[in-house]
C-alpha cells in the first residue's frame, strides 16, 4: 500500500539495520498513543491543557492513555492503610475528586458511582481490618478509573466525542501477581477488536489490567507506560507519546546534576538500560513493546509541547551510540562472599544467588576477584537475613552510579593508590572517581560506580563534568 508507505518513510526504516524493520501492512498509520501521566493532570487547568494536546496533536485516530491524577494513587494507599487501622478515610479521596471536578467545570456527581463504590470496599477492609492484594489493587483502580471519566468529560465539553474505557475490560490480560502484575502475551487481537468499536477518542486507564479469573491487577508504580506501549503495541500505532510535565530525558537528574541537557534521541536499548540504572526515562518494562514491535516514541512536555522532547527508537534509529547520561540507584549494598578460586565458589554461588532471587532480590553488578565474588543490590530487610545464612560481608550506605553509553573521549586513567569519590577497584576511573565495573546490555556499555552515600552527589556532578561537560577528560581529584 504506497500510502502507508510514504506516510511511514520505509526507506528510512530500511536503512536502520540494528533492529527487526516492522511489516508496513502491520502498521496503523494514522493511530497515535498519547499518554498523560498524573503530574500532566493534576488539576482543572492540567487536564485541559492535556486535552487540547489530545486535539491538536492526536490526529485522526487518537488513543489517550490516563493515569490517576497527581497524588491520587498514593492518598488510596493511605486511605486503604487508615482503614485497615480502623479510619474511614474515604472522604479524603471525594474531596479531591470534586475539587477536580469543579476546577473542570464537570458536574459534581460525575464520579458518584466510583466514589460510592470506593466508600463500600474501605468500608469492608475496616470491618475485617485487613486488606488483601487484590482489594488493595481494586482500591487503587479508583485513581486511573475516575482520571478516564474526567479527561473523556472534558473533551467532549470541547466539543469532540470520547469514551472513558477500562484497560481490563479492553482484555488487557496479567498475570496474578497483585501490585506488580506482568501482562501475559496474546491479548493483542482482543484489545484491538474492542477499541475499534469505542465511539470518538478512547481514553483508556493506565496502570490496570485483569487476571485470567477477572480479578483486576495493577503493574506497579508508574505503570501507565506500561499501558501505553502495550496499546501501541496491539494497534501497530505510528508512535506512542508520552507526555510529562518534564521536557524529554534528560543526561542527568537537573535538580543534582545544574549542567544536565536533553537528549535528542535514544535507541530503544538505550533507553532500558538508562531506565534499568536509575533515570527517570519511562517505565523500564514500557520499552519492551516498543522494540518488539518497532514504534517509535517520544517523551514531551506538556508546558512546552513546541519542545522537540526526546525521540526513543523508530524507522531513523536511536542515537549515535555516545554516551547516554548519569544514572544512579542509591541505598545499596555490596555482599561479598569470600571464598579462594579453588573451592567450589560458583555451587556455594548459585546457592547464594538462588536466595537472593527467593528474597524477590536482584542484583545490579556483580564482580569476581581471587577472593571472591561480590553482588550489588536496593538494600531490603530481606537481605539481612540472605547475608547472616550464607555468610556474607555486607557493606551499606552506597550508591551504584552509571554513566551509560560509551565516552565518546577515551577517559580510562590508570593510576595506582586511593581515588577520591570511589570504593570501586582502583584503576581505572572517569573524573576522579573509580570504576567498579563495565557491563554490557546487549548494545549499550555501562560504566558501573560504587561511592559511599556521603560522596554520592559530588561523585555524580564530577562524572556528569567528565562525560558531558568537558572536551578533556578531568583527571583532578586522584
Ligand atoms: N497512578 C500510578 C502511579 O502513580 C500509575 C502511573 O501513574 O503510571 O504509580
Ligand atoms: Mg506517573
């Protein structure tokens, strides 16, 4: 079909070679996810700003995704706990909903029947004072559901026809595992089927889907990404938006690192491995669909949707494989294992790591010496317990900083003695802090970091200096 064709630009998607090319008959040219995450719909003038971006930029077959308005999610947490406590805190909840109502100018029963739905279930947890995981799901549900009715409201107030749909009721299917549930694979016929029959925009809840036994899941904290490339996914969109209240990915956290600058682009790779280190990119597991299936996406700015944003994967590629930016994951430790190279060191290993895995652990780096191995992983209470059994030397107060994506000036220094900012292996270091390890996922290197917390955030700014600030590399401080 030429149309789709040129609509698409195939020749590009040709050229791009690192990834599967997508079959253009697959593809819905004209369908365009557009995801809103709560902080983009905290109030009146948040949603409406969202919903003229839905109009002016969604094009002619738009799918809006929508989370739980700004701090909704976590005041039902609350709500759920102050119920198990024996509160009925409900009230809190409907406060928020008609303030957002009326900042919306939507009428103030709108949301009744969610708000009365949500009364009764705290109601039965505060009776028992207790709360299974899949009530403590159903509660949360309330947050994306009411945001749907909102956001689909407002737009038909101005004028354009939509439908508020529930994600579990598209057949969006996920395993059992209330509170952090994984989508199961098959499910894309169904959702396609039934969104083909929505009327006007389907503005469809983040966050939620359904067991096989139809008992509604959430996917974790910030799982409306999920959702969006999920959707992306199944309807073979042109892209998938996903629009914040921050402008596109950034080479660092600004408000550690002042000097961080937006990233123009981001191969699919890229982005999973700098959201698996740390950064707030998107949902790690949102990038998946995404590169199955060949969708390019972007990350925007809903305060400057003129703003370019960041462009993640699609037909002209990801970037030009320099470095990516500063990630860090702090609160960690290192479990060290001593054992000398000829005892049976990977059986008594495994059975460590087999431990670590039942903890429902997982490591971020692992090394090997002569002496041992070490993990580095979140601290948890549960590993405490994993380290007296094994017996493990635990080290806390850490942080694991990445610089993700390969220097593009050759920045390994080798120098003997103590280097400031690291606990890592002395040798090699980037701006005066010692590499602990470089990793590999799949296409993208990792530089791996281990400081102390105290030196965490100088340590941060040096390497983010080294890597992005600097044609030289800064070699001070060792
Ligand atoms: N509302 C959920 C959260 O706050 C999901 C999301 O926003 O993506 O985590
Ligand atoms: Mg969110």
């Amino acid at each position: 079909m030429p149309l789709r064709g040129a609509l698409l630009g195939f020749d590009a998607a040709k050229r791009h070679t690192s990834m599967p090319t997508p079959d253009p008959r697959d593809r819905a040219p004209l369908t365009r996810v557009l995801k809103f995450g709560g902080a983009a719909l905290a109030d009146g003038a948040g949603v409406r700003r969202a919903c003229s971006i839905l109009l002016e930029r969604g094009g002619p077959q738009a799918v809006a995704v929508v989370s739980a308005a700004h701090g909704v999610t976590q005041l039902l947490d609350q709500v759920a706990k102050a119920a198990v406590a024996g509160r009925s805190e409900a009230e809190r909840v409907r406060i928020r909903h008609r303030t957002l109502l009326a900042q919306c100018g939507l009428e103030q029963e709108l949301l009744d029947r969610y708000l009365g739905e949500l009364a009764t279930v705290l109601e039965d947890v505060r009776r028992s004072q207790r709360i299974t995981p899949a009530q403590h799901d159903f509660v949360l549900s309330f947050g994306e559901r009411m945001s749907a009715r909102v956001v689909a409201a407002t737009l038909r107030r101005l004028g354009r026809e939509a439908t508020p749909v529930d994600s579990f009721d598209l057949g969006l299917l996920s395993d059992s595992n209330h509170g952090s549930a994984r989508p199961l694979p098959g499910t894309q016929a169904s959702i396609r089927k039934s969104l083909a029959s929505v009327a006007g925009i389907p503005v469809v809840t983040g966050f939620l889907a359904q067991d096989p036994a139809g008992n509604l899941t959430t996917l974790g904290r910030n799982g409306s990404d999920l959702t969006a490339s999920l959707l992306g996914e199944a309807l073979g969109a042109a892209e998938v938006q996903f629009w914040k209240t921050v402008g596109g990915v950034m080479t660092a956290d600004p408000a550690l690192v002042p000097g961080a600058r937006r990233l123009e682009r981001l191969s699919y790779d890229e982005a999973a491995e700098y959201a698996f280190r740390g950064a707030s990119v998107l949902h790690p597991d949102a990038l998946q669909p995404l590169a199955r299936a060949g969708i390019p996406a972007r990350v925007l700015s809903v305060v400057e949707p003129d703003d370019e944003g960041t462009r993640i994967g699609g037909p002209s590629g990801g970037s030009e494989r320099g470095p990516v930016g500063i990630a860090w994951r702090r609160n960690v430790v290192r479990l060290r294992l001593e054992l000398a190279a000829h005892e049976e060191r990977w059986v008594r290993a495994a059975a460590v790591l087999a431990e670590i895995a039942r903890a429902g652990l997982e490591p971020l780096a692992c090394t090997v010496d002569a002496a041992g191995i070490a993990w580095v992983l979140g601290w948890s209470d549960a590993l405490a317990q994993v380290a007296r059994a094994a017996p493990l030397r635990v080290e806390r107060g850490l942080a694991l900083i990445a610089v993700v994506g390969p220097p593009r000036a050759p920045l390994a220094t080798h120098r003997s003695g103590p280097i400031a900012g690291g606990v890592g292996t002395v040798g090699a270091g980037i701006g005066g802090v010692a590499t602990l390890c470089e990793q590999m996922a799949g296409e993208v290197a990792s530089s791996l970091f281990l400081v102390g917390e105290d030196e965490f955030a100088a340590s941060a700014r040096a390497l983010h200096a080294a890597v992005f600030e600097s044609s030289e590399l800064l070699t001070q401080g060792f």
